[in-house]
C-alpha cells in the first residue's frame, strides 16, 4: 500500500511547525518516499536530500544510510548509475558494521536492481543471493519468494539452466506453502522451461501439465491454453 502522501505533507508541515529536529526528519524521510513511490524523483530527491543532511546534523547514523538507499533509488531512476552504486554501498558497509539485518536486504535489494540495469548480472545475483541468505536464515517466506523469483530471471539471463531451474523449484515450493497459486503456476512455468531446455522431455511436460491444472483452477483460461500449446509443441 502506498504511502499517503496528504497526510505524510501534513505532518511534515505540523513538524516544521513544532520545530522539532526529529519529527521533522522522520517526516521528511516519510514524504520522500512517498514521491519515490509516486515516481516524482525530483521531489523525492529535494525531500530525501535534507532528511539526509538532517540525519548528519543529528548524527544519526543509521537514518542517514537508510536516507542514502532512499537516494540510490533516486539516482537509479535518473540513471546515475555510479552515484546509486556509492550510495548502495556505503549503506551497505554500514549497515553490517550494524549488524542491521533488514538494511542489509533493502541496501543489497537495491545493490540488485542497479547492477542489474547497469548490464552487471553476476554482480546482481551475488546482491540476491546474500539477501535470501538473511531472509531464510530470519524464516521471511515472503522476502524468499521474491528473491528466488529474482534470482530465477538473472540465472536465466546468464544461461545458467541448472541454478535457474533450482531456483523456479524454489520458488514453486515456497508458493505452495504460502498458498499464492498464481506464483505456484509461474513457478511451474519456470520449472518446464528450464527441463525443456535441458532435454528432459517428460520432467517438462509434468510441470507444464502442473502449471496448466493451476491456472484452469484460478479461472485463466487463455493462460491454461497457452500452456497446453506449448506442451503439444514440445510433445511433437
């Protein structure tokens, strides 16, 4: 759910009014964020600019690293792709000097996203694959899904089938356990590509047989026929 951005101006507005360094910090970290979601980057970056000088000023060090992925994402939309990485990365260093668990993930979430779109596929898998780390290791299945489904995409990209196919089988274990069918289908999708493209015939069509059952299920039915045409082409 996006953040509201009224009410997110309004108590920035009440702060100021108040005088109060914190609130007034806080605040503004809330609106930027806000516009970030908005994709208003300029007014994300007038806003995250002085949340991060005012965590300077109060010397709190955690809110400025936090400020500084804030401002990574900024400059990643803009496409100052060497500012974002810095400001990743000095977040980063911090936030395991911290021992900061979920910094760390949303710091190398956006290490992922920016190395990605800087062409650097390995560098973004190694993001990912020490967040689902942190994320297993604190049992979020949620957080898991993601970044499996992530990791899935780059390994796929890179040609490594086999870490690809791992990774949707991941994916598809986790979805069945959380009960979100639609990723469960996607996953299985995933799983046949993967085998059909390693010559395993029969293991491929038993994941799109899997995939076409779960979207008949949810009522897709074009997405249940694309499928059964793709498994009578692989069945030729």
């Amino acid at each position: 759910m996006k953040i509201d951005l009224e009410d997110a101006l309004a108590k920035l507005e009440d702060a100021r009014h108040d005088d109060v360094d914190e609130a007034v910090t806080n605040a503004l970290f809330r609106v930027g964020l806000a516009w970030l979601e908005r994709e208003r980057y300029d007014e994300a970056f007038e806003a995250l600019d002085e949340a991060r000088y005012m965590c300077g000023k109060l010397e709190h060090l955690s809110g400025a690293a936090h400020s500084d992925v804030a401002l990574a994402q900024v400059a990643l939309a803009r496409g100052q792709l060497a500012q974002a990485e810095e400001l990743a990365k000095g977040a980063l260093a911090f936030f395991e000097r911290d021992q900061d668990l979920a910094g760390q993930v949303k710091a190398l979430e956006t290490g992922s996203q920016i190395f990605l779109t800087a062409g650097r596929q390995e560098e973004a898998a190694q993001c990912l694959e020490k967040a689902l780390v942190i994320a297993e290791n604190a049992g979020d299945k949620v957080a898991q899904v993601l970044f499996w489904q992530y990791l899935a995409g780059i390994y796929r990209g890179m040609n490594r089938q086999e870490e690809a196919l791992g990774a949707y089988r991941a994916l598809g274990r986790l979805t069945i356990e959380l009960g979100d069918h639609q990723r469960t289908a996607l996953a299985a999708v995933g799983v046949g590509t993967m085998l059909s493209a390693l010559a395993r015939k029969d293991d491929a069509l038993a994941a799109f047989a899997q995939a076409r059952d779960v979207y008949k299920s949810l009522g897709q039915l074009q997405r249940a026929s694309q499928v059964e045409d793709v498994m009578e082409s692989l069945a030729d």
